[in-house]
C-alpha cells in the first residue's frame, strides 16, 4: 500500500496506469521463465536421480538379504584379554 502511495505521488496519475500495466508483463515473464527453468531442471535431473534411487535399493538390497536369511551375528573372538606373545628370553 505504501509502494503504490509513493508510485502515486513520484508517477502521477498520468503514468501510474501504463506504470502497473508494465510491471506486471515484466512481472508475469519473469514467472514464466522461472517455471520453465523449473520444468528444464526437474526433466535434467529426474532420470539421474531415479538411478541413483534404484542404486541404493539395490546396494541396500544385497546388504540387508543375508542379514534377514541368518539373523545371528557371526562370533568374533575377543583379543583384548589375550596373552601378549612372549619374548625368546634364550640367548
């Protein structure tokens, strides 16, 4: 509201019709370029990023199916209470 007062008093009444009128072609253009950028970069990318997509499940896939078929964990011996190797005190 205070735009379109200070346009008022800067334009006159005279230019301030013809003055809107221009903004919103400018206005309006400048929309339809963004959507068609918008269109341009969603078609660039939408394949890729579907591979990419199908990629992980995939690699998710291999990962989680021998999890599921043996659900026990492998045993894995502990080594921090073992021995330390003895030297050859012989010499």
């Amino acid at each position: 509201m205070v735009i379109l007062l200070l346009a008022l008093i800067v334009l006159g009444p005279e230019k301030l019709p013809e003055a809107i009128r221009r903004f919103a072609r400018v206005y309006g253009e400048i929309r339809k370029m963004s959507t068609g950028f918008q269109s341009e970069f969603k078609t660039a990318f939408d394949e890729p990023l579907r591979e990419l997509r199908e990629t992980a499940q995939l690699t998710k896939d291999a990962v989680m199916k021998p999890l599921q078929e043996n659900p026990t964990p492998p045993v894995v011996a502990d080594t921090s209470e073992a021995d330390p190797p003895q030297k050859d005190t012989e010499s």
